[in-house]
C-alpha cells in the first residue's frame, strides 16, 4: 500500500491529521526530487510550478487547508487535487546527493493531470 493510500484511509477517523500528514509527504518528496526545501513553500511552489503547472494548485489549496480551519469537503477536494502531484512525483526519479540535481524532461507518463 503507498503512503497516500495509508494517509487516505486515516482521512475518514481524522481529515485534519490525514491532509497534515499528506502535505508534509508532498513536500518529503518534492525535496527528494530535488526541489527547494519545503520549510519555504513558495520556493517550493515555484520551482514545482515549472515542470508540474497543472499539479501545483492542489498542492497549494492542500497545504492551505492542513494549515487552517476548513470544513470536511474542503479537505477532501484538497485531497483529491493534491493526488496527481503525488502520482507525478511517484514516477520521478530521485535526486542523487552525489550529483547536481537534473530531473528528467516531461513525458506523458509525468504530466500532470488537467
């Protein structure tokens, strides 16, 4: 099971925790890929924004949502949105510590979802 399909089940016992825990897991791995530091969202954001356009708004209105009072609905369309982040970023490789980072250029298989 990924770690989004753990967090998804967790949504129904505890929506709050469960988008915390998925916002801090998109910026886990959006760092690993070699983005800038999630500690500084709109870096972050900005970068993300270059290659994953279409990603970047639910990854936004997740990290809004685990960050203040919203209702249920709120947070499950957040959650939704946020997926194809996750699903995209699954299918990058990793950035190596040893080299400068380079991630590889867009495919289909990468593209975000519209």
């Amino acid at each position: 099971m990924t770690q989004w399909a753990v967090i998804q089940e967790q949504f129904v016992a505890s929506p709050q925790q469960a988008v915390t825990d998925a916002d801090a897991l998109l910026a886990r791995m959006a760092r690993g890929r070699g983005f800038p530091d999630g500690e500084q969202f709109e870096d972050q954001i900005a970068a993300l924004s270059v290659r994953h356009a279409h990603c970047v708004q639910g990854y936004r209105n997740m990290h809004a949502v685990a960050r203040g009072q919203s209702s249920a609905e709120e947070m499950r369309e957040a959650m939704v949105e946020a997926q194809s982040l996750f699903e995209t970023l699954v299918t990058e490789q990793p950035a190596s510590p040893s080299r400068p980072t380079r991630r590889p250029p867009t495919t289909k298989a990468t593209r975000c979802r519209h």
